[in-house]
C-alpha cells in the first residue's frame, strides 16, 4: 500500500476547529485518484500531510497517523519525503528556486549530485515533455501562468518519486495544454501512483479515473469509482460541477439513471437521446442581442516585447454591456492586450480609443476610473496584512467616507464568499481564495469596464457560480461591460456572448462564442477544445451551435 490515514485528525494551530476529521483512508500503490472538493473542504490540507508540508513546516495539532510508504509523515523528514512524493503546486511562484528554466528544472538532480553530462539530456526530455524546451534561458517568474505551471512539471518529473501530487494542475492552462497534462499525467500513471485536486471533473475525465474521493468540511464523504458519483446528486449538493453534457440531458428530460457507463459518451448509447434534445433545443431559441453603441475601439494595435512581437494588428469593437471572451493558447497575447486597454504599457503603433478619447492622452489613473482590472496572479494585487483592508484600499485612496467604505467592502467580500473571513490575514488564504480577494478588490470600485484574467481559476463550482451570477447579474442591470480572459470554456460558453479567438498574437476570429465552440478547426489552432457539449451534439446528429445555444438560454431563463 502507498498512503494511509490512520483516524487521522489535523487542526491548524490558528484555527479552533480541525480541518481534517477522523480520516481513515487507504490509498493503493499504482492508482489514479481525483479529489474533489469546494474551496475549504480539506482538499489541499490532505495532501500536505502526505508530501510533508504538514507538520513540518505547516503547524496544528495531529491525531492519529499518515503512512507514506511505511513511513509515518510525523516523523519523516521533508527531505525523505520527497524521494517519494513529488508535487507540482497551484502556485508555481511558491515552487521556483532558480533563475533560469534549465536551472529550476534541474534543481532535484543537482540535489541528487548527478554529473552535468548526465543532467542536460534529462532537462532537455523533461521540458519537451511539457513544450517548454524552447524556454530553458528565461526567468520562470516571468512566464505567464500556463508556462510557469509546465516547468513546475517539468522539474517534478526528474525526481524519481512513487507518488505524484497535483493541486489544481489545470488552473492555468489553456483547454489544449490541459488535455497533454491529463494524457501525461495518465502516461505516468503506468510507473507511478497519481494524486489530482481539481475542480474541473469533466476536463479531468479525459482519461480514465481509478477511484474519485468527495471531501466536505474536513471529511471524505464519496470514495468510490466515477460512474456512480455522476448518477448521484453529491456533486451539485456539494457545490461540484458536473460534465456540461449530462447537464443538457437532464434539463432535455433524460433519465441519466438508465445511462451504462455514463462517463463515456458512447454513440451506440447517446444516439438514442437525439429526439428529447431536438425538443429542448426547439424549447429554449436562441437570445437575440440588442446593439449598443460603441465604447472601446481597437485599431491596427501591435506591440512588442523588446524585440518580439507579442500583438500584430489587432483590431475590434467592444459595446456598452458586452460580455467578451478573449480565448486562445498560453502566451497567445491575452493578457498584454488587457495590460495595454487598461493603460499599463502602451501600443507600438495603432489607437486604442475609450469613450471617443484615444487613451494615449489619458493617465492610468484615469483609465482606472473606467476600466478596471483584476490580474491572473492574485500576489501580485495583495499589499495589506488584513483581508478588509486589502478591498478597503482603493475606496480609501479615492477619499471615499467611512460609512460608504463599510458598505462597499461589504457588499464586495460577501459576493466573493469572503465575510467571514474579513478580518483574516492575506498570508492565511489559499490561492483560489485569495484570488477571490483581488476581485473584490475591484467589485468594490464598480468600474463601467471590468477585465477579469482568469477569474474562475482554483474556484470551486459553487463560488466560481456565485462569482460570475452575481458579475452577470451587474451586466444585465447596470450593463457593466465585461472582459474575461479565460481558458475556462465552460465560463466563455456560458457568461458571455462573444469570444475573440487569439493565437501567436494574431486574432483568428471574432465570432459568437456558440459559433467557435462549434468550429473544430479553430479551435484547434487556438490549442483550445470542444466541450462536451459539442461531442453530445454530433453523437446524437444535432447542431452544437444550436445546442450550445439552448444550453446558455436555459442558464439564463432559470
């Protein structure tokens, strides 16, 4: 056997209550296992009992026992621990120690005090493994999300680990890398045993899953195969997102309890279901949008990095109260464009035009004033000690009252889930919880503009629901216009109405968002994929547009 929890029980030395409660737990050597879990459930406390973290340098009070390969974690050094498990962090920030890829990559053999002939050819396969062997010179800090995530990968698969951890791997990836992560992590599934904390079931799905574990409030409530858990009503109880496509089928009336190995989408089984969801698309037509009047242009925009081009004649319109998505690969140029509507570094050539005033002439602080901006890295928005006082700050600094300030804070932490935690300190959060921090942050200024980089990542469903509910709620009463930079199709499907499609910084397409989650080309050359709901609409011989379509006017009407 490789892990055990023996009646193990874990509390933070901060907190009154335990997190981990009474867990008796054995994990076999080999397997493949997804935990699956909200935000604060115990998800990531579990794993840093098995990779050490816990109690080492993270302190509480433990009872009972973790066994890791017969070793008990309680008196196993973090050092011995590691020979054993690997882990690749959520925040990869938290897990570089060297200044160039190579060197960060290389880092466990250096430890292991492998010759440097012997070194370069294991970097070298190692970072192809992930596409980042054309990165080995850069500075792991200056990479975007995606990339930083991909070398943390890298450098954990020279360790020669049993046990691979993953917490949130997907949470910055683009759709095409996360499904190479997913096939890789089921290629290494052959040698090692493999550890997933995700929220995204149905992109983990992928490839086939051993056994899932349900946690809440501190506790394992679901251990058992897939199947079983997509029939039951645990994962929309526990705040869990279901695969898109058995969503469609129950709202077109299907009962999913007839359904042999639901988790596969099998012609042979689907194609029957094809009547019932040309009725549900016939039952919810698609939105018309009424046009409004332009107030962001963008005209022949190119902009570069020292020398290399990152944005190549980029131009579109955005109108009052749209709901856009820019989609596309890591490093594709998303984030660079926000940074230059917003005003933070400015266009090598081209206009950028905000409410007929082209921005050139405007300072960030007065873009600020319309646009707000809400970053991928949730530590680099993070300045004071308190949660309030980080969503205070900028109410502060534009000389906003007191009782005005109390109210807007409020108002913004209870949105993202975080009252009760508002007088907690930044360092205490998680990362998907201080993400939600950041978009409090500015929830509280309402901006008329609002760019979100990855609003969703390292949510879990219920929160991440909450979140985009209430964002979607501000853009139908106050017509706020929305900006999601997103690899989190299932947000772009569902929250917005169209999506700019972007690759090695030239815009493919400016389209419907049903219109390029239909178009398989291009998504392809996006590195993006269809959801499932494209698949359930061409095993069944129906239109994904028109299914699509169906499914976000059934979201909305409800």
């Amino acid at each position: 056997m490789s892990i055990t929890f023996d009646h193990f029980t874990f509390r933070y030395g901060s907190q009154n209550e335990p997190t981990l409660k009474d867990i008796h737990l054995t994990l076999e050597k080999g397997q493949k296992v997804l935990i699956l879990g909200q935000s604060g459930s115990g998800k990531s406390t579990l794993v840093h009992c098995i990779n050490g973290l816990i109690p080492h340098s993270i302190k509480g009070d433990i009872q009972g026992k973790c066994w890791v390969n017969e070793q008990d974690t309680a008196h196993t050094s973090i050092f011995h621990l590691s020979l054993t498990v690997g882990t690749v962090l959520q925040d990869s920030d938290a897990q570089f120690v060297a200044l160039t890829v190579e060197d960060d990559v290389a880092f466990a053999l250096e430890n292991q005090a492998q010759p440097r002939l012997e070194m370069i050819p294991k970097v070298l396969a190692a970072t192809q493994k992930v596409g980042m062997q054309d990165f080995l010179t850069q500075v792991p800090y200056q990479l975007s999300g995606g990339q930083k995530q991909k070398v943390a990968l890298a450098g954990v698969l020279n360790e020669d680990a049993s046990i691979l951890l993953f917490d949130e791997p997907l949470a910055s990836l683009d759709p095409k890398s996360g499904e190479h992560t997913i096939e890789l992590m089921d290629s290494l599934a052959h040698d090692h045993t493999i550890l997933i904390v995700e929220h995204r079931l149905e992109e983990v799905l992928h490839r086939p899953i051993d056994r899932v574990l349900v946690m809440a409030e501190g506790s394992v409530i679901y251990d058992g195969a897939v199947e079983p858990l997509l029939k039951s009503d645990l994962l929309f109880s526990h705040g869990l997102r279901e695969p898109l496509y058995i969503t469609a089928l129950k709202q077109a009336g299907v009962d999913i309890q007839s359904i042999p190995h639901i988790e596969v989408l099998n012609p042979a089984v689907f194609k029957a279901f094809a009547p019932k969801l040309k009725q549900y698309i016939l039952k919810n037509p698609q939105e018309k949008l009424i046009p409004q009047e332009v107030i962001l242009k963008v005209e022949h925009v190119n902009f570069s990095y020292e020398v290399k081009p990152v944005l190549k004649d980029i131009s579109f319109e955005i109108r009052s109260g749209e709901r856009i998505a820019f989609v596309g690969q890591n490093g594709a140029g998303k984030s660079t464009l926000a940074k230059l509507l917003c005003g933070v570094i400015r266009p090598d050539s081209g206009k950028i035009t905000l409410n007929d005033l082209n921005i050139q002439t405007l300072s960030i602080s007065e873009i600020a004033q319309k646009i707000g901006y809400v970053m991928q890295n949730p530590n680099h928005m993070l300045v004071k000690h308190m949660i309030r006082d980080e969503v205070a700050l900028a109410l502060q600094l534009r000389g906003f009252s007191e009782d005005r300030i109390d109210q807007e804070v409020n108002d913004a932490l209870k949105i993202c889930g975080l009252y009760t935690m508002r007088n907690w300190p930044t360092s205490a959060l998680s990362y998907g919880q201080r993400k939600r921090v950041t978009v409090a942050i500015v929830l509280a200024l309402k901006p008329e503009i609002l760019i979100l980089d990855e609003p969703t990542a390292g949510q879990d469903f219920a929160h991440y629901s909450e979140i985009m509910d209430f964002l979607d709620e501000l853009n139908l009463k106050q017509r706020i216009t929305f900006i999601f930079i997103t690899h989190d199709l299932h947000l772009a499907l569902e929250y917005t109405d169209r999506a700019l499609v972007f690759s090695e910084g030239l815009l493919l397409a400016d389209q419907d968002t049903a219109q390029v989650l239909s178009n398989p080309s291009l998504l392809e050359q996006a590195s993006l994929k269809q959801t499932s709901l494209y698949t359930l609409a061409q095993v069944c011989e129906v239109s994904s547009e028109d299914l699509i379509h169906a499914f976000i006017a059934h979201r909305r009407s409800a």
